[in-house]
C-alpha cells in the first residue's frame, strides 16, 4: 500500500462540488490544509461550500459538458492558485426509469454528463496534472460493477467512467500522473435521498465515505471504495449480471407499472442536481448589450 501523501497545500479541483459528495469532500480537504478548487454550476451553493472551505477556495461557475466554459475555468483555476495537483471528476445526475418510457433527451443527458462530461474534465485539466505530475481520482459507482435494471442510463455512464479512468491510467504512467476509481453505493446525499426513498433503501453513512476517498487521494489509490462491503463484489463482477436479471425481473417490471402511471416528469434527472442541470440547459440565453 502507498504511503499516503499529505494533501496539506496541495490544489484540488472538485467538480460537482455545490452539493453532496463534493462539496463534503471539499470541506474535508479543507481541514486538511489543501486549497480547493469548486467547480459546478450552482453559484449561491457554490459560494457557501466556498466560504465553509476558508480562505484557500475559490468557486467556478461550469457546464463540463461544455469545452469552451471547462478551459474557461482551467485559466480561471491556473490563475489563482498556479496550478493543480489533485482533480475529482464527480460531477453527474442521474433518473430512475425503463428504456421504454424514459425522455430521450434526460435519458442522453445523464450520459453526457457523466461521461462526456469527465472526459471533457480531464481533457481540459491534464496539461496541468501533466506539469504537477498530480493525481485524477474518477468517481464511478457501485453500478459500475454491477448492472442495474431501470438506471441503465447511470450505470451506462458509470461504467463508460471506469473504463476510460483505468484506461487513461496506463496512459498517464509515463507522466508521472497517478489515476483512480472511486466507487461508491447509495450514500446520504441529496441524490441518494431521492433515490433510496424512490427504493426504499438504506443510505450509507456520508462522512466515513468521504474519509475514505480523502485516504485514497492521499495514497495516489487505483481503487477507492466508499463502503467497504464493495470491495468484494471486484472479484465477483463476472456473476452480477445474472444474479440481478435473476432476482431484478419481478422488481423491475413492478417499477415500471408505477412508473407508467406517473407520467413523463418521472424520468426527468431526480434530485436539486439534476434540476440544476435542467435550468442551466433551458435558461434563455442572455440578451446581447448594446
């Protein structure tokens, strides 16, 4: 195991940091010492993590989907602190719906989001990760491990994320840049709120996931597990598709009944997240001044 690295001084770049994962995270590391980097796209939630974090945060108004607004913040970034060390992909949203009776539009943005839109992230960061010979933590999910009826379009994306991280993770090597998977199961956050009352599921703890991912971005970790009991369904992953079609069917078409009988808003992106993410995308554009 690596000896951990103090994250004390270190720059770090959060994304989807207004709410949940990130902006704890953010707060932790900030404890620790380091200097956080808050990119979102919520700037009244954005401003109080920010002020929460001290003096050695700054906040950055950002779509990752988007190149243009991403190398708008990497200059921004690169501007006030000189440079970054540790970037967290986290940004993502997620719906709950079967295929059939899902909104194409949010059931495409998910995937655009969440794996377009890390892939975007690193792209845009990596000259600066190149020069600090810094560390790219990638997080995923539980999902990415095990395939899960009616959130296809998260797990999709969650396991596109894994695949690119621990591709790009070879890659890097040369460069001196380490690279990481988080993996995490339902947690007590915003979105999972919305999603374990929407399951009836129990949420794990937030803090002992967060110290766990400030462990593994210490120790320049490959795998990250937000609950521990994850780390045993690596060596399992070949079987969990049968057992979920085995034991999901019944479940799965039960869901899709109600969810029939809820109508469309149903399969929009649940949680303050995703509406965020919405209003951002339908916001009219501002009109041009004289």
């Amino acid at each position: 195991m690596r000896t951990p690295e103090p994250i004390g001084g270190k720059v770090v770049v959060i994304t989807g940091a207004a709410r949940g994962i990130g902006a704890a995270l953010a707060e932790r590391l900030a404890d620790r010492g380091a200097r956080v980097a808050l990119v979102g796209l919520e700037p009244e939630q954005l401003a109080a993590v920010a002020a929460r974090c001290g003096r050695g945060a700054a906040w950055f108004e950002c779509d990752v989907t988007s190149p243009e607004a991403l190398a708008e913040t990497v200059a921004g970034v690169e501007k006030r602190f000189g440079g970054v060390d540790v970037l967290v992909a986290n940004a993502g949203i997620a719906m709950g719906s079967p295929l059939r009776l899902s909104d194409p539009d949010a059931y495409d943005r998910v995937i655009e989001v969440n794996l377009m839109g890390s892939i975007r992230t690193v792209r845009a960061f990596l000259p600066l990760l190149i020069r600090s010979r810094g560390y790219y933590l990638q997080i995923a999910s539980l999902a990415a491990l095990s395939p899960t009826p009616m959130i296809t379009a998260y797990g999709a994306s969650k396991a596109g994320v894994e695949a690119f991280a621990l591709g790009l993770r070879t890659e890097l090597a040369g460069h001196g840049v380490g690279a990481g998977v988080a993996y995490l199961s339902f947690t007590d956050t915003d979105m999972g709120r919305v999603a374990g009352r929407s399951g009836r599921l129990r949420l794990h703890d937030l803090d002992s996931a967060i110290g766990r991912l400030v462990s593994g971005i210490e120790r320049r970790s490959t795998y990250v597990y937000g609950q521990r009991f994850i780390r045993l369904l690596r060596p399992v992953r070949g079987v969990m598709p049968g057992v979920v079609h085995l034991l999901g069917r019944g479940p799965a078409a039960r869901f899709e009944t109600s969810l029939a009988q809820a109508g469309p808003q149903a399969s929009s992106p649940i949680g303050p997240g995703g509406r965020a993410d919405t209003k951002a995308r339908t916001a009219p554009d501002p009109e041009p001044s004289a």
